[in-house]
C-alpha cells in the first residue's frame, strides 16, 4: 500500500472510545468537545489511541484477537490507565480493529509501545487540541 494510501486510510477512520459516560467517535484533525470534557473531568491531559492489530498494516485476521489480549496485559504491567476503544474503517473494507485509548502517557511512551506491537502509527492527542496521526 502507498503512503498516500495508508494516509487516506487513517483519515478514513472512526477512532471510538467507549467508556463509562458513553461513546465518543473521534477523527484526525477535528477537535471533539464532549470528549475534551470528559477527558477533563478525568483530569487528564494527553491520550493514545493504540492496536495491536494488524501489525505493519497486513492483515492478520487469525491473530488478532490474541494480539490484543496481549497489548491489554502490557497496558496493565506499565500500570498505565486505559479504555476500550475500536478503530472503525468508513469503507468497512478494511475490518475493525480494537483498540485502546491510553490516557496520561506521553508520546513517546505511546510511540514505544506502537512500536513494539509493530504498529506504523498511532492517534494522539492533547486535551483541547485536534487528534493527530503519529507515525513510528
């Protein structure tokens, strides 16, 4: 896939959070301002939305599921604070991925651990700011 493939691809995405208070549905580049209070009422500041799917955008239907237990375990032994979330292709082409909003790690601790599930980038974004593609 070009890069400008993989590009449209992730600007093609539904990022949805879901979480006690209910279901925000976040977009690269447009500001949710239900989500930012939510995320202020939580006193957090900055968030990562990382899978473990499909690692280096190659389907990997059989594994996946596996894959994210496994991300969910690493989430837990970096005592990191996260949430469900589900990473939702507008085409439907591509399936969907779970997923995990992480809240309170930097980006460079959400670049590493993108990394290590051999992810090509992750959503990030800072509490009053437009979500953006960060890639590894």
């Amino acid at each position: 896939m070009s890069s400008e493939a993989l590009v449209a691809a992730f600007k093609a995405t539904t990022y949805r959070i879901e979480t006690d208070e209910g279901v925000f549905d976040l977009r690269i580049g447009l500001k949710n301002s239900a989500f930012d209070d939510f995320l202020c009422r939580r006193k957090v500041s900055c968030w990562g939305v990382v899978t473990a799917c499909n690692p280096g955008a190659v389907r990997r239907d059989a594994d996946n599921q596996q894959r994210h237990i496994h991300l969910r375990e690493r989430l837990q032994a970096l005592g990191l604070s996260f949430m469900n979330a589900n990473n939702v292709a507008d085409s439907g082409a591509w399936p969907d991925e779970t997923s995990f909003l992480v809240m309170q790690a930097s980006e460079p601790e959400m670049a590493k651990l993108a990394s290590e599930f051999s992810q090509l980038a992750f959503l990030w974004g800072n509490t009053g700011a437009e979500p953006r593609l960060v890639w590894i």
